[in-house]
C-alpha cells in the first residue's frame, strides 16, 4: 500500500498529514534504542534482546519506506516483521513466564506457518495477516501473564520502578493494537482506503507510546 502521496496543486490533503504524522511517530523509536545502547551494560539478556528487537524493526521499516518510494512492492517485509515478533517472543518471555519450551515450539510451528499461508493460501502477493496476527496476540499474551506475576508477588519496592513493568505494558498494548490492525488489514485496504491511513496512523501513534514505555524501562535500570 503506497502511504505517501504528491502534492496536487501545493495543496496539503489528509492522506499528506497522516504520512507526516506515520513517519514522525515511528521515527520515535530512535529514543528506545538510544537509551538501550546507553544503558548496554546494564540490562540483562532478555533487554537486549527488546534492543536488537527495536533496531531490526526499523531497519525492516526503513528498506519498506524505501521501496514504496520507488514504487516497488513491499508486502514481504511482514513476513520478516512477523519471524522478529515470534523472535522477540521466544527471547523476551520463555524463561520468565514459567511455560517450559512451550513459547519456543508454539513460534517454530507459527514460523513455519508464514510459507505456508503465503504460497498455499493467500499467495506472495498478499499480506500473511493470520500469522502475523498469531504473532502479535502471543506477544500480548506473554506480556499479559507476566504482569499478573509482578502483581502477584510481594512488592518489596514500587512497582513504578520496576522496568520490566513498563517493558511487559509496552508489549501489551502494542500486542493487541497490532493484532487487531493485522487481522483486519485486508478488509482495510478492500473497503476504505481512508479507513486503512487511519488505522495505520493510529498504530503508529500507540507504538510512540509503547517506545516511551520501553524508554522509561532502561533508564530505570540501577547503576
């Protein structure tokens, strides 16, 4: 789906102030990733993993960016986008929701998944929504249990600084916005395309959000 648009006549048309707003707020991820690769030597394993996470994500936008400004198609950037989500899954939360190898066997099955829907069911051409989908509600789901565990264990300092807090409610709402804009991506693009910018916009804008979560996460590591 191309997302940006020329000016007719110098005139600014919504579809232009959506793409400035969907550009700018995902350009919001460098702040994450800046205060990741300062507090580097602090964070454990499963944080930096969230970091290589973020970067790779942006990377993935920013080859997306660059074909769609050369009117080339980019739908398989969710293939790679969606084998990330399962990575960051697997990495972030398999030891710490208590689930044995369950979330590593539960991403190899949906990553093996992602041809099949591709080449058997909806083809190259099309976006792997079901999967991509699977991948975002399984990364809310981690994130989910493992904030009931936080809440459920004896708080012995506040919970406010506690970064994995804000890691776990950064995934949550990115998980399930994610999700809902994945399943629905198709129905989007086929029924309104101004329906499609505004959706699009809006996850944009939630994961700004999610960045500044996951911001406040690693600098609230102690020295």
């Amino acid at each position: 789906m191309q997302r940006h648009h020329q000016l007719t006549n110098k005139t600014v048309s919504i579809y232009d102030i959506l793409d400035w707003l969907w550009y700018g707020f995902t350009a919001v991820v460098l702040v994450p990733i800046v205060a990741g690769l300062l507090h580097w030597r602090l964070l454990n394993k499963s944080e930096r993993s969230l970091v290589w996470f973020l970067i790779a994500m942006l990377m993935l936008e920013v080859v997306a960016t660059t074909l769609r400004f050369n009117a080339i198609r980019n739908h398989f950037i969710h293939y790679f986008q969606t084998s990330s989500v399962l990575w960051i899954g697997t990495h972030f939360y398999t030891e710490r929701i208590g689930w044995g190898n369950w979330p590593m066997i539960i991403a190899v099955v949906v990553a093996i998944t992602i041809p099949v829907e591709v080449f058997g069911w909806v083809g190259f051409n099309h976006i792997n929504t079901a999967t991509e989908t699977v991948a975002w509600l399984l990364i809310a789901l981690y994130a989910f249990v493992s904030l009931v565990h936080v809440l459920e264990q004896p708080l012995d300092r506040s919970i406010r600084r506690d970064g994995m807090v804000y890691h776990h409610a950064g995934f949550l709402l990115i998980g399930f916005f994610k999700a809902g804009r994945a399943c629905f991506l198709n129905y989007f693009i086929e029924t309104s395309v101004d329906l499609y910018f505004f959706i699009d916009t809006l996850v944009v804008i939630i994961g700004a959000v999610v960045y500044g979560l996951f911001t406040i996460g690693f600098t609230l590591k102690e020295r």
